[in-house]
C-alpha cells in the first residue's frame, strides 16, 4: 500500500491547480460552489452528470464555464422535440457516384458534450447516448467509432413538471454519475448578480487544463486510498436503497426500486474525486456523505404510496444517509 503521508502531499499540490479552475469559473458564476465542485468530481471520476433547475440558474453558463477552463473540443447540442439520434451521432452518407458510403461524425466526437435541456427531446434522441456514456464509442452502420478520451456528457434539465419536457429513460438516468439539483442563489448573491449583469464585457475564463492532464488527475483520484470499512459503508448505503427492511428501517413501502451496482462504483469513484478537492490522499465517510445524495437520489425509484404522500426520491436517499451507521 501507498504511503498515505507520500500521497496526502501529492495530492495537496494536485488539489491547488484544481482551485485555479474553480477560481476562473467564479470570475464568471456568482455562488454556485456546490454546484462547480460537483461539476469537478464529475470529471476527475470520469462521469457524467445532470444538472436540473428552473431555468436561468446559470446551469448553461456554469458548464460553458468550465469548459473554457479546459483545453478540450467542446461540443453544444440544444435538445428539441424534432431533434432526430443522427443529429447527435452521425450518418453515413451514399456516394451515387461509386455507390460507397462515407461517415459522417456527429457532434457527440468531442472531449466535452454539453447536452442542454436534454428532456425536451423524446426518448428515442435520448437514448442515442446510450452507448457513448456507457462504452465511450458510436456505432454507425457496420462500424463502431471510439469517442475521444475524455468524454464528458454535462447535461442540463428542467423540471419534469414543466410544459414540453419528456421523462428521461431509466436506463439513461442510471448513466449519470451525478444529479445536482440547481437552487436558487442567496440574496446577496442576486445583488451580486445584478451588479454583474451592469459590467460591460463578462469575463472569460482561461484555460487552465489540458488533456493530459485532466487524464494525470483522474489516475490520482483512483489512486485515492479507500479503507475497507468505508468500502462496507458504500455498499450498506446500496443495499439499504434495495432492502431497508434488512436494516431496520421502515420507509421500505417508499421504495419500489433501489439503487443499482453502478451506483455503488460511482459513490466510492466519486467519493476519491471529493477527497482529491480536499487535498486528502484518503477517503472520509464524510466525503461519501457529501458526494451520496447527489449520487443516489436518482437511482431510487419511489412507490405510489411515496407519491402519494409527496415523499421525493431526494428525500429518501437522504433518510437512507441519514439511518445508516457512519463507520
């Protein structure tokens, strides 16, 4: 094993130029801290992530943001309800000439997809990214393209009470390492706003990190030291989504479908990435606590009797973190 005190100092130094990136970003976002960290775990973990709010909470701003920090391709995609999968993935396109095909590569070939309002286009768009979350590459045709390494897939939703948007399929969801809920900012930080919005230019960031080594930090952040009793945690916290009964709990009739194994592998991926933002070589229960709701709370499947009673998905997850005993 790694010398934790070797690697707690490596860290600390690896830690400062990811401070550098939050610092551009809030030259440009007003509060908004939870959501940028979370915007960092996303991409030193190598996950996706889905930021929901009303709109005009700065989610746009906030991913363009730290893609401009990044010295990566960065690609927008405006999901409408008569975007077709071709749109995002690509086509072949008939030569009639020669009766060949040649490929034609959609906008998801790039290192950072941003996928904005991603619920206002029907399932059949959405599931188009099915495999490139998951096996990072596109099939077109007879051929399967490898996406660049890394591929980031931040996307922004409204709430799915809102006019013209269209549930997210399961198994998409599941994809998402991450789903943040987007609040509104504090009233000093709406003056702040506000005084901003009178400035003649807004800044921009600069860039700060290149692929490699965005590609060096993701290795640091697996290389994070996690102890068997905080890999026992993790897994309780999974296991009591899926049977809380087994644990003593008596919201059981809330959940109709727990958290999956993916979710178990994101929590503790995250949870390095979370220790890595903290200048630790090592993880915390704190730091699961920290990264789980975010982690877990679109995972859990809620019965009619929880939506009977206005009893959310966030709102179980966060009883499960809050029942279930801290090593």
């Amino acid at each position: 094993m790694q010398d934790i005190a070797e690697l707690n100092a490596r860290v600390r130094e690896d830690a400062g130029v990811l401070n550098r990136i939050t610092s551009e970003i809030g030259r440009v976002i007003v509060g908004q801290k939870r959501l940028v960290e979370r915007l960092l775990v996303a991409l030193l973990a190598d996950g996706h992530i889905l930021l929901e709010g009303v709109p005009g909470l700065a989610k746009t701003l906030s991913i363009k943001s730290l893609a401009s920090t990044l010295k990566m391709d960065f690609s927008r995609i405006q999901f409408t309800p008569d975007l077709l999968p071709a749109d995002l993935t690509g086509t072949l396109i008939y030569n009639p000439k020669d009766g060949s095909f040649s490929t034609k590569k959609g906008p998801v070939f790039t290192n950072i997809l941003m996928a904005d309002e991603i619920n206002r286009a029907p399932a059949k768009v959405q599931s188009a990214l099915l495999e490139a979350m998951q096996e990072r590459q596109v099939t077109l045709g007879d051929t399967t393209h490898k996406l660049p390494e890394p591929f980031l897939v931040l996307a922004t939703q409204n709430p799915i009470e809102q006019e013209g948007t269209y549930p997210l399929p399961e198994a998409q969801v599941d994809r998402f390492m991450l789903k943040v809920e987007v609040d509104y900012p504090t009233k000093d930080e709406e003056l702040q706003i506000l005084e901003r919005a009178g400035l003649g230019n807004p800044p921009v960031p600069e860039g700060v990190l290149g692929v490699e080594e965005i590609l060096r930090l993701r290795q640091v952040s697996r290389g994070i030291y996690v102890d068997d009793k905080v890999k026992r945690y993790i897994v309780d916290l999974v296991f009591a989504s899926r049977d809380p009964g087994s644990f003593g709990f008596d919201f059981a009739p809330l959940i109709a479908y727990g958290a999956s194994p993916r979710a178990t592998i994101y929590l503790a991926q995250a949870s390095q990435a979370h220790a890595l933002l903290r200048g630790r070589g090592y993880v915390t229960p704190d730091d699961v606590k920290a990264i789980g709701l975010d982690v877990l709370r679109h995972r859990i499947i809620v019965t009619f009797e929880a939506e009977a009673e206005e009893v959310t998905s966030t709102a179980v997850a966060q009883r499960i973190l809050d029942s279930v005993e801290v090593p």
